[in-house]
C-alpha cells in the first residue's frame, strides 16, 4: 500500500531515486498548459531519475522521461510517496 507525505514540497528538493506524486502547479499559464500536455496534472506520480543541483532534472512521468529546469521545479509542489 502506498501513503503520501501530508505536507507537499517543491519538486526540486526530491533526491533521484525518489517517487511522489503531484500536488500543484504554482507556474505561469502558458508554463502550467505546456506541464499539464506533458501530463504533469495533480494525482499523477513522478519519480525523480536525476536531480543535480545546477541542472535540469529528469523526471520519469507516465512512462515518459522528461527533463525540467530548476527554476521551474521550485514552482511544482509534490508529496513524497511511502509504500507501506
């Protein structure tokens, strides 16, 4: 079974290797419509594959690898998911 952390994060604080799921999108509207045609919409579970602190990280989302800058990260709040 799987739980979610009650309190969501910005998506650029997860380490790789960590799974979550999305909370909120807090970007610009043409930012937020690119995100949700990815298929960033809220419910749907991210694993982190990368996260460098300088550089875009790569996201894994509904199969797809996608790759996000920092600054846009910052701007997408996530909970932690925890297989119990």
């Amino acid at each position: 079974m799987e739980e979610c952390w009650p309190i969501p994060i910005p998506l650029h604080r997860l380490r790789a290797g960590t799974t979550c799921t999305l909370y909120a999108l807090h970007t610009a509207p043409a930012m937020k419509r690119r995100l949700q045609d990815l298929g960033l919409v809220p419910g749907t579970n991210i694993q982190c594959l990368r996260n460098p602190k300088r550089c875009p990280m790569l996201l894994q989302v509904r199969g797809t690898w996608i790759a996000l800058r920092q600054q846009d990260a910052r701007l997408i709040l996530v909970q932690i998911t925890i297989s119990t």
